[in-house]
C-alpha cells in the first residue's frame, strides 16, 4: 500500500494482528534495497507481532523526496510508528537499515521496546575493514575504479548502479553461489542518487558510539563470521557500548546469516523477542 510519511510517498506492507506489538524493520542497502528483504526476515513473526516494511523513501517503490539522510530516514520510522498508533515499536535492521534502526533508537528512545540488528555497524570505520578484506580476498578480480565509484557515492545512474553491485555481490556469501546471486542482482530496484547520498553525505560522519551507551532496551546483535563488509569486530563494538546485549556469531555466514543460516537465525530471532517483547501467539 501507499502512505505517505513526512511528504513522501512510501511502499509500505504489513503482515500479523492488528493488536499485536509493532515490529517495523528496516532494508538495507540505502539505493539497493528493499522491503522484499525484511519482509522474508521478520515476516515469520507475524503471529506475535504487526511486522512493518517498507520501501524508504528514494528506494524500492517509494518516492524520491529528499533530504536523504539518517535523520530524514529515523523521522520516517517515527512516521511510520504515528502511523501505526502506537506509543513503542521495536525496531530492526540489517546493513545499512542497521545505521538507520540505531539512528532511530538514539533519536527516539522513548518510542523503542527492542531493537534488532543483523551485519551492521556504529561508525564509518568497517570500510575501512572491507577495503583491507576486498583486497586479501581471492573469490573475485576488482576493479578498483568501479569499487571506488560504488563506495564513494559517484554512481552515474539507476543501470550502473545495477553493474557495479552484480560485481561486488560475489564478495557477500560464506559460500558464493552464482546462480543465486545473479538472480539477486536481477531482482533488485536501483536508485543511484538515494545510494549516492549515502556514501556521499552520509557515512563520511556517521558514528554512534557515544550515544549506545545510553541505550536501554533489549538489543540482539548478530553477525555472520565471514562478513567482509561489517566484520565481527563492528558488532562487537555494538554489543560492548549497549548495555546488556545479546551477540550472536553465525560461524558458516557472510553477510546475511538470515539467509545463509535462516533455521538458526530464526531461532535465534524468535528466542529473542519472545524475551525481549513478551506477549501471547495469536491465531
């Protein structure tokens, strides 16, 4: 459905009761993205939760209404939870929706019960990292002007965006699998100026490491073992500065343990919020 939030228009879906906690999720990958992902992830839980996802605004089938920011896109999280009707959702994300979901809980911490993170970080510093792990890592040839463009935010439209994620793709799986992830990269909506903005304007001074001390809720920090782009030392770092959260290390993951270790992972997820966000199963 249609809604619009803070002046935009957002694809926005909902699954699970009507009176059950709110759950709103994230995407990742800020141009790349999409509600397709959360959805699969978090859409298990429908039967303890209303689980909300949506495109962000500049992404998948939303509008392309600026700014493109962190704190533009935590407001649309509060929007999207006014929406909703309720005074605290919990909140999740993976990647890049990860920046966003902790944005949101260090912006709006009155308004989150839980929060649930998936391969993600509290600063800028994993490039660092990813750029070190590219350049040891023998699954692929990169060309480094490409990985630049991609990294710097200097894409040039929606179709290299397209070609320059299908030649980094083969970087993000413990085991690479070319047929699936080749049918990933087709799947996919791409929107070069919400990516750009990104990496841009962005992540050059993103970092929250200060402000997670303070945060008082619930938090699970996962991360799969083999992620070459948000490593396990940046979880790590997370799990530290939060007070009393939960880590969880997939040993046969890369980037995204949700698909790669999915039995577990939802094992792992469900354990939680039946903790974090108790309340009955509903029909």
């Amino acid at each position: 459905m249609d809604v619009v939030i803070n002046g935009a228009r957002l694809n926005v879906e909902v699954v699970g009761s009507d009176d059950g906690p709110v759950l709103i999720a994230h995407h990742g990958g800020g141009g790349i993205g999409s509600l397709a992902e959360p959805r699969a992830t978090f859409g298990t839980l429908a039967d303890r939760f209303r689980v909300i996802v949506f495109d962000a605004r500049g992404c998948g089938l939303s509008e392309g209404v600026g700014p493109y920011s962190h704190e533009q896109w935590a407001a649309d999280v509060d929007g999207l939870r006014q929406w909703a009707g309720v005074d605290r959702v919990a909140v999740a994300g993976g990647s890049y929706g990860g920046f966003i979901a902790l944005e949101y809980a260090v912006r709006y911490p009155e308004h989150v019960s839980a929060i649930i993170l998936r391969d993600t970080s509290a600063d800028g510093s994993n490039l660092e990292l990813a750029f070190e792990n590219a350049r040891a890592q023998t699954r692929v040839e990169i060309d480094w002007e490409h990985f630049d463009r991609y990294w710097g935010g200097t894409v040039r439209s929606d179709a290299e965006l397209k070609a320059l994620w299908a030649e980094l793709i083969p970087l993000y799986d413990f085991e690479y699998d070319e047929e699936k992830s080749t049918a990933a990269v087709e799947a996919g909506i791409y929107r070069h100026e919400s990516h750009n903005a990104c990496f841009q304007e962005n992540f050059p001074t993103y970092d929250l490491k200060d402000d997670l001390p303070n945060v008082a809720v619930p938090t699970l920090v996962t991360v799969g073992r083999g992620d070459w782009v948000t490593p396990v030392s940046a979880s790590e770092t997370i799990a530290r500065l939060i007070p009393g959260s939960e880590l969880v290390v997939f040993e046969k993951s890369g980037h995204s343990p949700q698909t790669e270790e999915p039995e577990k992972f939802q094992a792992v997820l469900r354990s939680f919020v039946d903790r974090a966000v108790p309340a009955p199963v509903t029909a």
